[in-house]
C-alpha cells in the first residue's frame, strides 16, 4: 500500500481497540487462518468440473494406451455343422457332418513413425497431454473457486455485522430523536426521518442475511458439502474484519520480460489447439500425396502342409500404411501330402482421376487455414495477455486507492475519538465514524480480493505457481498426476 496507509498503520491497530470490542486487535487474520489446505483440496476434489476432467483424462488415457500398442492382432477360428436329408443323393449319407475351421492369427505392428497408425497413436497422446493439462486445470479453478467462495462469505458475515451495526445504530438514534421530540427541541418530521433510517436499517440486515443464506446454500450445491466442514464465521466478524484490513500489504507489480510473453503464448490452450490443428492438416497432407501417387506393396508367405495339417504364414508392408503386417494359420484338421510352397509379391498401383488431385487439393487448403488459424490465434492469446496485465494493475492501484481511502476514515476517527473523550461530540456520532472506519475497512479488503483474483488469473495464464500462500498450499496437496 502506500506511504499514507503505513502512516496511519499504527493508528489502525490503537482504533480497532477502541470500536467496540477490546479484543479485535488480537483476532488472527482471516478467513486464510480458518481453513485448512488439504481439505480445501478435498473439497475442491468434489466438484463437477474435477469430476468430468477426471474422466475425459481416463477416456484419454485408454485411448493414447490402445493406440500406442506396438502389436495388434486377432485370432481367430470357426466350425460349421450341416445336415443332409435322407435322399441327399450322390451329396453323401444322410446325417450331420461337421468341420472344424482353421487358426488364425493376423497381427499388424507399428513400429515405424510414420502411417496412419502411427499419426492416430500420435494424437491420441496429444489428447491425452491435453486431458491431463485440463485435470491440472480443472484442479486449480475448483481450489480457486473454493477459496473465493470462503472469502466471500467471511465478507458477507462482516456485511451482516455492519448492516446490524447499522440498525442497533439507527435504533438508538431513533430513541434518541424521540426524547428530542418529546422535549420540543425537534420537528415530528426529524421522528419520520429517524422511522425511515431504521426501516431501510432493516431492510439491509434483512439483505445480508439472505445473501449468507444464499452463498452457502450455492456452496453445498457446488460441491456436494456444507461450507461449515471446511470454514467457520468468525465469532467475532467486525473484530476480523478490522484485523484483516489492516494486514493487507500492496501487491508489486508483475513483471514480465518479451521471453516469458512469448513462452505464455506459445502455452496458451488457444494457440496450443490451433498448433494441434496444424499438425493434424500437415499429416492429413502427407497421406493425401502418397495416396495420390504410386502405391508400392511387398508381400510372402510360406504354405507347408503335411500329415499334421496346414501351417501358413505371411508378411506384407505398403507405402501407404508404412506398417508391416504378419498373419499365421494353423489347420490341424485337414491333413494333405507334404509340400512347402513359398511366396513373394511386389504391386505397384497409381490413382489417378479427378478424386485423387482434389483431395490433394483440399488438404493443401486446409493446412493453409489452419496456418491462418494459427496466427489469429497467437494474435487473440496476445490480446487475452496484454488484457490480463492491465486488469492485475488496474486491480492493484484501485487497491491502493481503498487503502488511502481508509487511511483517511482512520484519521477521521481518530480526531472523533479526541472529541468524544473531551465531549465534544456524542456516543452516536462516535459509533458512527467507528462504522464507516469499518466500512471503508470492508471496500479496501473487497479490493484487495479483486487484485488477488486478477494476480491468480495472470498468474494460471503464464504457467506460474500462485504467489498467495494459501491456494499454493492447497494446490500443493494435489496428486502428483494432477499437477
């Protein structure tokens, strides 16, 4: 904060022991001291976002496994069963007959980085890297959110506390307007006037309480327990709100160097999706040319065939699957005459037609778009970055400014006090300036959460770990796979 806020540091904790209660300058800062990190973590862990991450990121994971197998295969085999009538004639005799079918076993394997089976396994894992980078996401927004959530409600206890401040206040100001009435020293209207206060008084605490309401309701929604298993009101809501405001410390700027910008957008999810994008054209390419040009296929096998039956096996590889092929058959069943018979086969085929050019074509045009993609891209994460910077600042000096502001209403209060304790100015007068000291004590810590939440914001766009304490802490507890 600024010089005139440390100025007025000392006097902030002297007023906070002069408002109402004695012991608010001894209240631990809060809601960060009444939450513990692991279970902000399990709470968080509860959410339906982590939920559905953790599931795509599972769907990922067996997809990247299924298609990274170096083998695949199947085997396989059969058997028939006929029935002949009586006057099946010269077919054969009457009855069942039945035959046992081959074993086969036909494999492909990928082990050259390159073909379709090779670019599907390499997008799966890309898939898989981004389902696991959304998990880690999914993480970081729930403990954010839970930690916003808590924070919001210790501010609604505190703006319940004043709104209750302000009716005792109103109240007694009333009763107090009506001994004046009654001594003709005010006018019936001053009564009205009193009336009104308290109503709108009543009306405002009738408001705090049901946002309360409303925010913890909204929590058990969002995460499926009551706010009360993971933080509890202060039993005192002005005495922390006070203390808090006057542990706030300014937040330095951030500072980001032309390397780490280029770093954050080359991470952003928008351009890491559009270079996705690109890659999966400049593949599709690659497979359109080859298929459009000359196909190159080799094959052999080997048939031996002997009293134990037929064994044959075969081995094929083209240029446009790039991936060896192998099949093995055994038929125990139908025994023949010794013989071995080997085999091998070379094809050469070429497309052509209008097909083929066309489709060459339009794979060219779609690597052209996703390059355009991509550079839109780059253009809108820049935006979305330079945006991000001029919030945290903007966010940072309305900070400031709430902290001077409340500077002030300590300065304010404290020249009251002095003339309250000569009796220069009246009980109600005091406890109001006590109440605006702690209103504006509420703006500056409101302020304070905005410049926290746009630094977090900026922070989770740059790849940084969060610089507050608390939500690193209970990032912290996260698995290791999640991180």
């Amino acid at each position: 904060m600024s010089r005139g806020f440390h100025r007025h540091l000392a006097i902030a904790l002297a007023l906070l022991t002069l408002a109402a209660v004695p012991a608010r300058a001894s209240e631990p800062v809060r809601p960060w001291t009444a939450v513990e990190p692991a279970r902000v973590f399990a709470v968080a862990s509860g959410s339906g976002g982590v939920t559905l991450a953790t599931l795509q990121a599972e769907r990922a994971r067996l997809a990247a496994e299924g298609a990274g197998a170096i083998v695949s295969g199947s085997l396989r085999t059969g058997a028939e069963a006929a029935w002949r009538a009586e006057d099946a004639g010269p077919a054969g005799p009457a009855g069942w007959e039945t035959s046992l079918g081959a074993i086969s076993l036909s494999t492909s394997w990928t082990v050259v980085p390159a073909g379709p089976a090779y670019d599907a396994a390499q997008r799966a894992l890309r898939s898989l890297e981004v389902a696991l980078d959304a998990l880690a996401d999914a993480y970081r927004d729930a403990v954010v959110d839970v930690l916003d959530r808590v924070v919001t409600l210790e501010r609604l206890a505190a703006q319940l506390a004043l709104a209750e401040g302000r009716l005792d206040l109103a109240l007694r100001s009333r009763d107090a307007v009506a001994e004046q009435l009654e001594a003709g020293t005010v006018a019936p209207a001053a009564l009205a006037d009193a009336d009104l206060s308290v109503l709108q008084a009543e009306g405002d605490v009738a408001t705090a309480r049901a946002d309360v309401a409303a925010a913890r309701l909204a929590f058990e929604r969002g995460y499926g327990v009551a706010v009360d298993a993971l933080w509890a009101p202060a039993s005192d809501p002005l005495g922390a709100l006070g203390a808090a405001a006057a542990a706030v410390a300014s937040q330095p700027p951030l500072a980001l160097g032309p390397d780490e910008f280029e770093a954050a957008l080359a991470a952003s999810e928008r351009v890491n999706e559009a270079q996705r994008a690109l890659d999966d054209a400049a593949t599709a390419l690659g497979r359109a040319r080859r298929e459009a040009g000359v196909t190159v296929s080799l094959s052999a096998s080997l048939v031996n065939t002997g009293d134990a039956g037929r064994i044959a096996v075969g081995a094929g590889w083209d240029t446009r699957s790039l991936q060896p092929s192998a099949e093995l058959s055994y038929d125990p069943w139908n025994s023949a005459s010794p013989q071995t018979t080997a085999t091998l086969g070379a094809n050469l085929s070429w497309a052509f037609g209008g097909n083929d050019a066309t489709a060459v074509a339009q794979a060219e045009v779609e690597q052209a778009l996703a390059l355009e993609r991509l550079l839109q891209a780059r253009s809108a994460a820049a935006l979305e970055l330079e945006n991000l910077l001029r919030a945290d600042d903007q966010a940072r000096r309305t900070a400031t400014l709430a902290g001077e502001r409340y500077a002030q209403r300590l300065t304010q209060l404290a020249s009251v006090q002095v003339r309250a304790d000569l009796g220069q100015v009246s009980p109600l007068d005091l406890r109001r300036a006590e109440l605006d000291a702690l209103d504006a004590a509420q703006s500056l810590l409101r302020a304070d959460d905005q410049a926290r939440s746009a630094r977090v914001r900026l922070e989770a766009a740059l790849g940084r770990t969060p610089s507050f304490d608390p939500i690193a802490a209970a990032l912290a507890a996260a698995p290791t796979e999640v991180r």
